[in-house]
C-alpha cells in the first residue's frame, strides 16, 4: 500500500510549527550519535545489519560518483539497498514527503543521508514523520525507527548531531525548524574527504554558519558549561582555519579542522538553542533565495550589534556575554563595548574577505520588493522557533529598525 503524497503533505503541513521536545523540564546534554571520523571511517558501514538500507542525497551526490562509496560498502557488506536522490537545496515538504512514501514502501532497516544539511535534514522530517504516522496507529513499544546514520559533506550545519531539521513550505515561502530528539541521528560518520569538491563560494557560507551557530549557542539563555566548551573551541577553530581554507580549498588540514568544528557547534546548539540571527535568515533565505550560510553571514553583524546594544541599539541584554566570548577568543580591549564591537568586525571583515554581501541590497533584493514584504518578514520572524531563542525580546520596532539598517547597510559600530 502506498500512501497518497497529498495526505502526507497535508500532515506535514498542519503539524505545529514550533512543537519542541514537549514537557522536558529537566537541563540535560545530549552527545547522542556515535561519531565515526577520520579516513576509514566509511568502513563503518561494513559493520551494519543486514537488513534493507536507503541511501537519500542530492543529485549532485550521485552525478559525482560520491554516493557510490555508500552503495559500494553495502554491497560489499550484502545489503540490499535503494537510492531516493531527489533532495534540493532548503528541502520542500513536497520533497519530504515523496522520500516518505519510500521509506513506507521499502521498509529499510537503515536509513543513511548522504549530503549537506538539506539532505540530512529532509531525511530526518521523513523519520520524525513516518514515527508521528505510526504513532497514531499503534502503540510506540511496536513502532521500530530504522538506524539513522548521517555523512555529512559541508562543513557546515552540524545537522549530524542535532535535533533540528529544517524544511521549507513553499506556498507559504517559509521555512520551518523542526526539532525533536528523535531526529538526531544514531551514528555520524565524518570523512573529510567528502568535503574536498566544496567550491570556494560554499567553503565560505557553510563556514559563516558555523561561526554563527557557535556565537548564537554561546550567548543563547539556555547555554550551559557544557554548550560553552563546544561553541568556543568550534569559533576559535572557525576564526583560525576558515579564512585559510578559503584561500585554498583543498588544504586538507584546514578541511578537518572545519568539519570538526561545524560537528562541535552542532552539539553545542542542538543543546543551548540558537537565536535571532537564525530567525531572520530563516525568513529571508526562504523569501528571497539566499543559501542559508550566506543568509546568516549577511545577517550576523547587526546581529550582534543590536544583542549587546550598541549604535543605535539600547538595550545591552547580550553585551556581557559576548564580551566574555570575545575574551575567550584571545581579543583583548578596555572594555565590554569595546569587545562586542571586535565581535561585529570581525564578522563584518570576513564577510568582506569571503566577498560575500553586506547588505540584503547587495545581495539583489529588490528595494520595493523588501519594503513591500516588511510587515509580512516580521511576523514570520518573530514565528520562528529560533527567534524566540534570542537572549533579547524581539518586538515589531525593533526589527523594522533592524531590518532597515541590513537592508541599506548601516552597520554602525562607532556612533559619532
Ligand atoms: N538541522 C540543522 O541543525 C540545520 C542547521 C543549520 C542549517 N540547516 C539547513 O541546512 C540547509 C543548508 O545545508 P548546507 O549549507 O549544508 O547546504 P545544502 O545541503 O543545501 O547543499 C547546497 C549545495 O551544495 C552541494 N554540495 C553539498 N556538499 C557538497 C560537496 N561536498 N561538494 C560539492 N557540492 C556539495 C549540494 O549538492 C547543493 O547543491 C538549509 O536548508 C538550512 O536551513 C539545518
Ligand atoms: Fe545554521
């Protein structure tokens, strides 16, 4: 029996936005998947049970023979296998649902999602679904979730270890985080080497979400000792490695330290939360095509400006926890102002050494088009689950003001 797309679409649709973990009041770390990394850590998957397996990924993934190093492990290990290989950039519900309706009819034992944060992400919607399907027909103890195994190849969203995944409704032109641990993955296998194809242009904008997933995890209300450890080693690591491995992509020392780094920021946020950044780059990336890195690079700076209250922000909520940031990442000034403002350029600079956009204008968004979507922008902004993670409350003047000054670029850190 196959289930009819539409229906699945519909479910997927109607499900609650922000659902969360439900009920969890007590503060906990989860370190869930066992992580495989290194040059052989591919044999890992010689060791899988026999049981079916489904490879998801992107066409570019099986146009470059890279998902043939999969399938190939799992003929060698007599596992019957299927390749669902139509995920796109920001996966759509659509797309989430065919791969549904595979997961239904083949019944794998094993789900293994090859690629970048869209294609694990939409690989782990599946799951979350096909368990809530499920859920409404039996009870859970006679529900079995196949083994979920992530490779990634960007450095990047850290989706391996999170219980995020993010999937993009279309017809309404957002994209909504999902989050719930039953998505993150039971194994991730970290093997360089899949990052090596990534042109420059992608080096750059999946670096700049790691940064930002480390700064957002740090200064987020929910972050702990624990979330600290990763988010500082994962921005030191950024700061020193990004800027040379974009001047030359395949330097395969800077290529790991980047992969460890986007795996460390994953933990880190997966546990504290992210924050507004994330909020607006949902929105925009989602509105106007912006790949997601990218998005929050773009966005990052006036970020952190208007959290630690400086220019023409008043409100200095975060500015304590960034400054302290900034310190543990050996920057050295006066004072806590002075510190957050080393915070916004150095992101700022990046951006301009990464030749990626400083302002939404630079990045072709129609002037009129944006003033038009304004009022509709912020309400999807103050929607997203990530938003609401900010360590400040977020009101409609303040992201008109916000969103004014990254549309014209008026990132300014040192008020006359
Ligand atoms: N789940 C999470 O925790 C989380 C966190 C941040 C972002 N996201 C989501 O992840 C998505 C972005 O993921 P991404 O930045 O990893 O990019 P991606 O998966 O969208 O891939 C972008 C493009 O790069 C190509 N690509 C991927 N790896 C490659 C390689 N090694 N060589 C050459 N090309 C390669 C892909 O084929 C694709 O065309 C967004 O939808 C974003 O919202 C999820
Ligand atoms: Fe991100």
């Amino acid at each position: 029996m196959e289930l009819d797309k539409k229906f699945i679409e519909t479910m997927i649709r109607e499900h609650p936005r922000a659902p969360g973990d439900g009920g969890e009041t007590l503060t906990r770390f989860d370190a869930c998947p066992k992580l495989f990394f290194g040059t052989d850590s591919l044999d890992a998957l010689l060791r899988l049970p026999k049981e079916k397996a489904i490879v998801v990924t992107d066409p570019y993934m099986v146009k470059s023979g890279t998902v043939a190093e999969i399938t190939s492990r799992l003929a060698q290990n007599r596992i019957e296998h299927v390749i669902f290989s139509e995920i796109e950039p920001d996966p759509s519900i659509e797309t989430v649902a065919a791969g549904l309706q595979v997961i239904f009819r083949e019944k794998p034992g094993t789900v293994i999602a090859l690629g970048g944060g869209s294609a694990i992400d939409a690989t782990k919607a599946m799951l979350y679904f096909c368990l809530r399907f499920k859920s409404g027909l039996m009870e859970t103890q006679y529900i079995h979730r196949p083994m979920f195994i992530a490779i990634p190849t960007t450095s990047g969203t850290g989706s391996e270890v999170t219980s995020y995944a993010v999937i993009s409704d279309r017809l309404q032109g957002v994209k909504i985080p999902l989050r719930h641990r039953s998505m993150i993955p039971d194994v991730a296998i970290l093997d360089p080497h899949f990052t090596k194809t990534l042109p420059a242009s992608m080096v750059a904008y999946t670096g700049m979400d790691v940064l930002t997933h480390a700064i957002e995890a740090y200064v987020s209300p929910q972050s702990n000792d624990f979330t600290a450890m990763f988010a500082v080693e994962a921005a030191r690591i950024t700061l020193r490695s990004l800027p040379a491995l974009y001047g030359d992509v395949q330097d395969r020392t800077m290529r790991e330290k980047m992969y460890s780094a986007s795996t460390m920021a994953g933990l880190a946020f997966t546990n504290s939360g992210l924050g507004l950044c994330h909020g607006i780059a949902h929105t925009i990336g989602a509105q106007y095509h912006i790949p997601h890195g990218k998005a929050n690079a773009v966005v990052l700076p006036y970020v952190v400006l208007f959290n630690a209250g400086l220019g023409p922000y008043r409100r200095p909520g975060a500015r304590a926890r960034y400054a302290q940031l900034a310190r543990k990442l050996g920057m050295q000034a006066a004072d806590d102002v002075e510190l957050c403002q080393m915070m916004v350029l150095t992101a700022r600079v990046l951006c301009e050494q990464f030749e990626i956009p400083t302002s939404l204008a630079d990045c072709d968004v129609p002037e009129d088009v944006f003033y038009g979507d304004m009022a509709q922008n912020i309400d999807k902004i103050l929607e997203d689950a990530c938003t609401k993670a900010n360590p400040l409350d977020v009101n409609r003047e303040d992201l008109r003001a916000l969103l004014d000054d990254l549309y014209r670029g008026v990132l300014t850190v040192f008020p006359k």
